[in-house]
C-alpha cells in the first residue's frame, strides 16, 4: 500500500509542473494583428494580408491562414504594413547633441552623471516609440547606458533592447580620448575609460569593458568627425593593437565594432578580423569588395553624414572641414557599397542628431542605392544577424519574440512611412496603439 502511495504521489509530482505549465500558457494573452500588408524580411517581399497572431511576448503564427485563437483581441490596422521591430545598430542613447557645439561641449563636461541618466531614459523612450525595439549603443561615458540597459531590463523604465560596449577604444590623443583640455587640471584617461597604448593596455582596456558587463566591443582605429585634435581619414591604431583589441574580444566571445572614417584604418581593421566597420566615409572600392568575402558588415551612418553636413557652420573650424568632408563622400561610398553587395546594418549615430528619428535612415538608403526592401532588411533581419538576436528577433516567424511595427501604407512604396510608426509592439507588449 505504501508502495502505491509513493507511486501516486510521485505520479502526481511529475504531473504537476506539466498541467501547471499548460495552464500558464493558456492564460497567456493572445493578440491578432491584422494590416493590409506584412513585409517578410526573409524574402524582401510583401505580403497581402498581413495576419500575426501573438501569444504572450512571442508570435505563435503569421500569414493569411493563421488561425485566430478564441478569445484574442483583434488589433485591424485597415491599410498599413505590419513589420519586424527595427534595429538601430549604431546609437548613443547617454547623450544628444543639439546645433551649438559650443553649448553641449559645456553642458556635457558640467551635467552629473544622474542628471544625464534621466535625459537618457527619455531618448530611449522616444527611440522605442520611433519603433526600434533593438538598438546597439556604441559608446558611453559614465556606464550611462549600462545602466540604462539594465534598468530597461529590469522594467524600471522604457526602452528598447540594448546592448551595449561601454567606453569606446582607442589610443590617447585619438577619437576616444578626451578632449586636450589642460594636463594639469582634468586626470588622463586609462585603460579602464577605453584609452590604451601599446597591444597589453588594448587588451586590458577590452577586459575592463567586459568586466563592467559590455555586450560587444567597438573601438578606434581612425580619427573622427566632431572630436577636435585627430585627423579623420589617419589610422590612431597600430596593427599590433587591433590585432590585440579584436583578439582578446572575440576570445571572450564578444563581437566587435570598428569606427572607421578612413580607408587604410578600415583596411587594418578588417585584417584584423573585425565584425563591422561603422561610418566608411572614405572606404574605396576594393575595401568594400573585401568586406564583401568576409561578410563584413557596413553601418553606414548615413543620417549622422547629412545631418552634420547640414550643420556645418555651427562647428568649430577644425570640426566643420571635417564635416563637409564625411558628409560629401559617405553617400558616395553607399552607392558604391550597395553595387558591390557589401552586408549592411543600418545604424543612425542618434545622439549625433536627435533620438527618435532614426527611420530617416531608411530613407537615405533608399535615395543612395538600396531598393527599399534593401533598406528594411537592413535594419530588421540584418541588423538582427550583426548584433547576433537573430534567433529571438529580426524577422516575423513564428517562435520568435514579438517586436513589431506597423507604419501607414504600403512601406515598400512609401519607405518614408517608416518614420510616422502608427503601432509598436515589443516582446508582446503594446508600446504606441492606434488612435
């Protein structure tokens, strides 16, 4: 008798978790999305209707046929295209520059650190609600925005997905270095804020980067644009050095970003074996044709080009040469990217220009060479592969997390939509609803 006790009882114990598991998912809430059109960013094709039923923070089914479950709210978005949450992969969500150069490098050198972490949580808001539910945050100061993910992560604020790399490398008087204020009045910067010199203080500088929780790595190897004492085309970086900085991270299993305006800093660093090259103003047609048989990945930063282009006569001397010169050539380079077929990620650089109108990317890419389902791929299934999610995100199949957009339209005829995002949902959960 105490034999079939036990047996029952262990019966009853293995039962439990599964029935208490059905029921969960049972409960779960079921949202059915209806749109006119649905973009496949597996294919690059639209496809008329657009259905995606949603089963707590993940899509459980996608296509004309799909079943709609009993119960689900029926969210019918009537002429709109229903996509896949767009990826920025290149942004800087600690800070926000406006058109006086002057005043934000004031504001930015007194502001305290939690001051800034509160505009930070509000660029992040309008990030999402611009319909990124993913973004790559490609240098901060202050852990700002390892903060900022983790409070995201933790749902004490709201933002998109995050990853970040915390403090940029580079070497000292290079584009991560600080400013040259005066020596004897503001501490130099070491390994621990990204600064290194010589292939050991490279290493160190990417250990204390991981130590301190970052995703990736993004660092240095050519000047900048709005950094006042580098060159932007010059390489800042021995080979031995980013050999060193690419090989201590990948060895920690972390993909690396390399800003590079310059060809030859650019050519160094895909030798390197880096995971992608951020900018490219100056890149020539055989280093884009090599990125191309290394899978590559091109950020082009097309928005951040036009935009200090536009605002040239606010900077500096020094700074605004440098301006018109990215700007002129980086679209250039685009087009010659786009025929070569070079992987591309779209990245913004938001923080250069304003939080929350990333999507003006889309439409530069469009205007300089991409199709515009290039351009979405872009910046859903192919920055989703860059900054390696794409197994939870990316695309609208079934399994994957929930992160989705709907713009008015036709979004493949009017790319422009992509900006006036009418529904944003992320991992299940309704961040901007139809009016």
């Amino acid at each position: 008798m105490k034999t079939c006790h036990r047996a029952l009882a262990a019966a009853l114990i293995l039962a439990g978790p599964a029935q208490s598991t059905l029921a969960d998912t049972a409960a779960e809430p079921v949202t059915v999305l209806r749109a006119a059109h649905l973009f496949d960013a597996v294919s690059g094709a639209l496809v008329s209707p657009g259905v995606l039923v949603v089963r707590g923070s993940k899509i459980e089914d996608v296509g004309a046929k799909a079943a709609v479950p009993a119960g689900a709210k029926v969210i019918d978005l009537g002429d709109a295209t229903l996509l896949p949450g767009f990826i920025d992969a290149h942004v800087h969500l600690s800070d926000q520059m406006s058109t006086d150069f002057y005043k934000d490098f004031y504001t930015g050198t007194m502001r305290m650190p939690a001051e800034q972490a509160l505009y930070a949580a509000r660029y992040a808001k309008a990030t999402l609600e611009a319909g990124f539910t993913s973004v790559r945050d490609v240098g901060s100061g202050d852990w700002i925005s390892l903060g900022l993910r983790n409070a995201i992560n933790a749902g004490i604020t709201e933002g998109p997905r995050m990853l970040v790399s915390n403090h940029p490398i580079g070497a000292t008087g290079g584009h991560a270095d600080q400013e040259p204020f005066r020596p004897d009045l503001v501490a130099q910067a070491g390994p621990i804020s990204g600064t290194c010199n010589g292939p050991d203080e490279c290493r160190a500088a990417v250990r204390y980067q991981i130590k301190y929780g970052a995703d990736l790595i993004k660092f240095m190897p050519s000047g900048g644009v709005l950094s006042l004492s580098d060159p932007v085309d010059a390489p800042e970086l021995s080979q031995e050095e980013m050999n060193a900085i690419v090989a201590e991270a990948h060895a920690w299993g972390r993909k690396v970003a390399a800003h590079c305006h310059g060809d030859r800093a650019a050519k160094m660093a895909i030798a390197a074996g880096v995971d992608s090259i951020e900018h490219g103003s100056f890149l020539e047609d055989d280093t884009l044709a090599e990125m191309k048989r290394k899978h590559v990945f091109l950020v082009p930063t097309l928005y951040a080009g036009y935009w200090v282009g536009l605002h040239a006569d606010g900077y500096p001397p020094a700074v605004a040469d440098k301006a018109r010169a990215a700007s002129t050539h980086m679209m250039k380079m685009f087009q010659h990217a786009a025929k070569i077929g070079v992987p591309v990620a779209l990245g913004t650089d938001a923080g250069v220009e304003p939080h929350g109108n990333n999507a003006k990317e889309f439409e530069l890419m469009a205007a300089n060479g991409f199709t515009p389902a290039q351009a979405l791929t872009a910046g859903t299934a192919g920055g989703a592969e860059l900054l390696g999610i794409k197994d939870s995100t990316g695309t609208l199949e079934a399994g994957k997390q929930a992160d989705v957009v709907a713009v008015p339209g036709d979004a493949l005829a009017h790319i422009e939509a992509t900006a006036h995002p009418l529904f944003v949902m992320k991992q299940g959960a309704i961040v901007v609803a139809p009016h």
